[in-house]
C-alpha cells in the first residue's frame, strides 16, 4: 500500500477516535432544569391516564 494509503488510514481512525473521547467527554454535561424535569413528568403522567381513559372504552 503507498504511504498516502496509510496516512489516509491513519487520519480516519484519528478522527473516529478523537469523536469519540469528545463524545465521552460531554456526556454528563447536558444539565435539565428542575422545572423542566417537573413539566416532563406532568406530561407523562397526563398521557398515562389518556391512556388508561382509552383502554377503558
């Protein structure tokens, strides 16, 4: 293989690892507000009991 298949090769798995470890670096950054959490779980629990209304018919 010429050295600019390796070199291709090279940057392509750079890349790959580098997403990677910025993956893994900001998965713990996306902070919910409290409120939003509340709003979230108000909505779940109004389509819980659409559903239930709905199996019941």
């Amino acid at each position: 293989m010429p050295w600019y298949g390796w070199l291709f090769m090279a940057l392509a798995l750079g890349s790959i690892v580098g997403s990677l470890l910025l993956l893994r670096d900001n998965a713990g950054s996306n902070r919910v507000s409290p409120e939003t959490i509340a709003k979230v779980k108000a909505r779940e629990a109004q389509l819980k009991r659409e559903d239930a209304e709905n199996d019941a018919r």
